[in-house]
C-alpha cells in the first residue's frame, strides 16, 4: 500500500502518521464505488429526521471508523490558512502522477475556499472541521483510487 500513502500524503496536513493511520483503517478505497459510499463508512453523513413536510439534518451520525474520522477531522485545522505549496510538500509530491498532483491542489483550493465561506457565515470551528472533512474524504478517496497498490 506504499504507493496509495505517499499519494494521500501529497494532501495538505496529512503526513506519514495520518497516511499509514487512513489506508490502515480503510483499505483499499476501490471498494467504495463511490466518494460519499466512504464518507458513510467514517460517519460523515448527517443524521436527519422527516416528518411530513418538515425536514432536519442534525449532527453526523458518527456510525463509522471513528479513529480513521478523528485522524481526517485533525487534519482539516491546516485549512483554515489560504492555499499554497509550502517546500515540504513539494517534495513529498515529488514522483507522483500528475493527475495526483492536479487533486491535491484542486482539493487545497476548494477547502481553502470552503473555510473562509463557512467562517464568514459564523458557523462553529468545530462544524466547519467536520464539513472540510467530510469534502476532503471524497479527494481522499480519488486519489487513492487514482494510485494502484503495489503487489
């Protein structure tokens, strides 16, 4: 599984420790057919009560792996600064594909961008972290999907 962890490492604030600890919880991520397929399996997915015509979402339901989301929810703090390269990363994105590189800092732009909106409506620190989570469980999941295990 070496070649999934250094591509989910070329995301921001997810170094070898966070790496190792997501593809040791999850597996393979082929599984998933889906993105939202894993982030059902971390308990990302808000729970929700309908009742005619009314309609709630409350809190995650949290009926997943909760180590593999307390490990994604540490790691979405890093996006509350703005997008950007630092010269860490640039090297641990060395050797790895292109299209890897691409998601990653397609990722790094939307959450970045995801951060400041939720911020600026005032939402919690904490919902805003369990939002970027979520999102970035689905780069997750492409990445990995993009990077085939070596046998």
């Amino acid at each position: 599984m070496r070649p999934v962890v250094e591509a989910v490492m070329s995301l921001r604030g997810i170094d070898l420790i966070v790496a190792m600890t997501r593809v040791a919880e999850i597996g393979h991520f082929t599984r998933f057919a889906r993105p939202r397929e894993l982030m059902g399996f971390l308990g990302f997915i808000p729970s929700e009560h309908t009742s005619g015509t009314h309609h709630r979402q409350r809190r995650i339901t949290k009926t997943g792996n909760s180590h593999a989301r307390r490990v994604l929810v540490e790691a979405a703090w890093n996006y509350r600064f703005p997008a950007r390269i630092s010269p860490a990363r640039e090297a641990r994105q060395q050797g790895q594909p292109k299209v890897v590189r691409e998601i990653a800092w397609r990722a790094q732009l939307r959450l970045a961008q995801r951060y400041r909106k939720l911020a600026a409506r005032q939402l919690p620190f904490n919902k805003s972290c369990i939002a970027i989570a979520r999102e970035r469980s689905g780069f997750v999941w492409d990445i990995a999907c993009q990077v085939k295990p070596s046998t």
